[in-house]
C-alpha cells in the first residue's frame, strides 16, 4: 500500500505512520493502520500540546489551527457547536481519509502519481489540488507564480497527503522549525522517523501532564542533533553494512511568512568514516567529541547557571568536508588551529603542548581514506616520510628544525628548510632524508578534487611525527611552538 517515493516528506510521513503502528517496513502498513493514524491525528491535532508543535509547520490556515471552525470556543450555541463539529469532522476526513475514497481525477499526484484527491481541500484551490496549508514551503493558494498553467497548488493523492500530515511527528523540533532527515535507504529514514517521534510522543504526554501548551524544542542545534542521532540509531536499533549506509539530508524548515529551508548533507563517505572511527578507535574518537563541546560563557560560569550545549563543533565541521579539511585536520588532529577572533569557542581552547600526547596517526588514516578516498601508496609515503623526519629530529636533538616545520607559512622556505635538512643528513649519512618522488608525492600531489595544498600535506606528516616523538616532546617540550596571538577584533 505504501513505498518510497523519494520526496522527503512524504516518505518521512509513510515512515511516522509505520512508527506510530509500530511496524519495521512501511509495506507492511494496513488500511487498517491508516485509518489508527487518522483517528489519532484527528483527535490530537486540534488541541494543545500537538495543535501548537503542528503550527512550525504549518500555516493558520491548516484545518486543525483555524479557530472558526473551533467547536468549544466559549458562547458558542448548541447550533453553532454542531455545525462546527459537523465542518471539522468534513475538513478531518479530506485531508486524512481520501486515500479510502477511489478518485477517478485526471490528475496525477506529483508524490505517488496515483490520482489526485477528488475533494476541494481549500475554498480557493481547484478539486484535487494541495498549497501551503497541506504542503509545506508552497506558496498560497491566491498565488499562481511558478505553478504549471497558473493553476495554484499542486495535485495530491489521499494517501500522500496523509503523509504530509504525519510527517512533524517523525520530524524534531529543532532550529528554526522542525528538521525532517531523509535517506536513500528507508531503513534509515525510518529509524530516524521512529526516533523523533518516540521523543515527541514523550515530550507530548510530559507536556500534557504538566499543563503546558507547547511542545519543548531540541536543545542541540540541527547538525549536531543529527548525528547524535545517527549514532544512537545504529548503536541501538540494528547494525547497518558498509552498503545499506547512504547519504542522509535533512531538511530544517518552518511555515513563516518567509519560510526558511536549511539543507543539512551527509555523505556516504563521512557517515562511514565516523562510524568506523568510533568503532575502532573509540579512545581517540571520545576525546575528540568530548573536547568538541561549546562551553558556558564567562557569564553563565559567573552566575552558576545550568549549562547545556547546544553544538559539538567537531560534529558540525563534519558538514563541510572536504571543503574545510586543512582547516579540520589542523584544529581536531593537529591541535593547532588557526585561531580568529580572541572570543572563538572552539578554536582558542587547542593548544598543542597540552594534546600533544593524544595524536595519534590511525584516525587520521582512516579519515585520509575515506575522505580523500587517498592510495594506500601515498598514505605509505607520508607515513614514511614523517618516519624520516622524526628519526632526524630525534638523532640531532633538531628542536630549531621541529619548531620552524610545524610553523613554517611560506612555501619556498618551508622547501628550503628541507632541503638544507636533507644536506645536513647526507653528510652524516651519506644518504638523503627523500627522494624527489617522495617529495613530490607528498607535497605536490593534489587531494582527490581538491588542489594540491602543501600546508595541509605539512600538517599530516607533522602528525606522524609527533605520534613517533611524544617521548622527546615531553622531554622537549620547548621544540613545540607556541601558540600564536588571536586576532583582535577591528574596531570601526
């Protein structure tokens, strides 16, 4: 009866009615299943707590929001009551029971292509045809820009339009608005749709309880929820093969009068790579999400106030990977980030005499495959190339040397400095630190589509190194260099 049909709605929407019956597979979903979630979503979505959480997504103009048609609004007469009953019992049973109803409408539903809806859903819209009190992010129905033929809406079935329905409830209440997430696969979109909607069945009844008319938000911001979600879904429901984890998209919109449509990617490639991180290396991923958190202002430290973060900013520069990666390996693997302005919560707080202990190069592996899907020959060479260098740092106690390589910020003296190193090693050795193969492979060889970038390949070979020389650092420690002055502000 139900199946996939790749728009995120309406598929978050057939996975909260397979949650909300309590089924693993929307194909399992029965008429009988339908018309449960219809007598649900009828009784609970005209009153408070679940009437105002609906309200982030829809518009006013919903069935369930408009106070006309309200029958237990004081001073109205037994006549008024009845006929309101009678007008939102109609509404009710257009927007959440048309699927039972055979249509034999020409038009097509743009989500199912089954025949559109036989009912007028709006007094303003043509037969069989949805706007923005059905169907999210549309226009009005008095608006006719960009609908085919200037005819406004769009053509909806029954039983896509009881998804839209559905849909909040298996959506957070996060951001702006609420954040649908949506994958390829559908185990996954309904695993994150019976995860937000097991929390907001929660929230709904603590709600109730309490006499309180809204529904709490999220207290973690929208990207950093959605992974937190990710890991908990596969760390309690099921376990999921390399092939079964896709991207995953999560859409973060409200009703405004502008609404607004936040778009949150992860790929294929990152979800693996941190499942697999935490997996085999959960010391190293621990400390990296732990010293990720945003941290109470001076303020709120002051005054003793509760303090609960909303982001983990290791978590959220996960979403702009590759772009950012020099950037992300420098300030979570390296520990030396570039710092900004004196009051940048994530950045000040590295500095790399107290996290020098912690590198360590197996993740940083790991992420070099996954990421820049990198050649286990390049990786090789960088390994053996940080190898090197450690060796001659060690062997001639070169603290001068490790401090101008970790620091360097121009190219030609950067090539310079280790020129003169592997000089220096010829004469002792009588053999150089690198071959130019190395050197070029390492430096000059581009990362998957992005340009070749020798502060970054600096930075990974550094990481190999302090990973082979913790015990001198610590003997050592003034070699390191010393954390550079944040940028002050400008004042106008």
């Amino acid at each position: 009866m139900l199946k996939e049909t790749g728009h995120p709605l309406v598929d978050v929407g057939f996975a909260t009615i397979a949650a909300h019956v309590n089924k693993t597979n929307i194909k399992a979903v029965t008429a009988a299943d339908l018309e449960k979630v219809a007598a649900y979503l009828e009784a609970e979505f005209v009153v408070n707590p679940l009437r105002s959480f609906l309200t982030v997504a829809f518009t006013s103009n919903a069935w369930f929001i408009q106070d006309a048609y309200n029958p237990d609004k004081p001073q109205l007469t037994d006549e008024q009551r009845t006929t309101r009953r009678a007008t939102r019992k109609k509404l009710a049973d257009a927007h959440l029971r048309q699927w039972q109803q055979p249509s034999t409408s020409e038009q097509r539903c743009v989500f199912t292509d089954e025949p559109a809806v036989g009912e007028v859903l709006s007094n303003t819209l043509t037969v069989g045809r949805a706007a923005r009190a059905q169907i999210p992010l549309l226009q009005g129905d008095a608006t006719i820009n960009f609908f085919p033929n200037g005819n406004a809406g769009l053509p909806v079935s029954g039983i896509a339009l009881l998804a839209l329905q559905a849909f909040p409830l298996g959506s957070a209440k996060a951001g702006n608005g609420i954040l649908v997430v949506h994958s390829a696969n559908p185990r996954l979109t309904l695993n994150f749709a019976k995860t937000f909607y097991q929390r907001n069945k929660s929230k709904i009844e603590r709600a109730r309880i309490a006499g309180d008319d809204r529904v709490p938000g999220e207290v973690r911001s929208p990207k950093t929820l959605l992974i937190e979600t990710l890991f908990e879904i596969t760390a309690e429901r099921e376990n999921y093969d390399d092939d079964q984890i896709t991207s995953i998209v999560a859409y973060n919109l409200n009703n405004g009068k502008t609404p607004s449509l936040a778009i949150y990617e992860l790929p294929h490639e990152i979800i693996l790579f941190m499942l697999e991180a935490k997996g085999h290396f959960p010391k190293q991923w621990n400390q990296l999400v732990h010293g990720a958190w945003e941290q109470a202002s001076a303020a709120s430290k002051k005054s003793n106030q509760h303090f609960e973060p909303r982001r983990n900013y290791f978590y959220e520069d996960m979403f702009d990977l590759p772009n950012n990666a020099k950037r992300f390996v420098r300030t979570y693997f390296l520990k030396m980030p570039y710092l900004g302005t004196l009051d940048d919560d994530n950045q000040s707080r590295y500095y790399l005499h107290d996290y020098y202990h912690l590198i360590d190069f197996p993740i940083v592996e790991l992420f070099l495959r996954r990421i820049f899907l990198m050649d286990d020959l390049r990786i090789a060479r960088i390994k053996h190339f940080g190898d090197k260098l450690a060796n001659y740092v060690r062997a001639e106690n070169g603290k001068r040397f490790f401090r101008a390589f970790a620091s360097e910020y121009k190219y030609q003296d950067f090539r310079q400095r280790l020129i003169k190193a592997s000089e220096d090693y010829v004469r002792s050795s009588q053999e150089p630190l690198f071959t130019i193969d190395e050197y070029v492979d390492v430096f000059e060889r581009q990362y998957s589509d992005q340009a070749p970038d020798w502060r970054l390949s600096r930075d990974l070979v550094l990481i190999r190194m302090i990973e082979q020389l913790k015990d001198w650092l610590s003997r050592n420690p003034d070699a390191m260099p010393e954390r550079p002055e944040p940028k002050q502000e400008q004042s106008n």
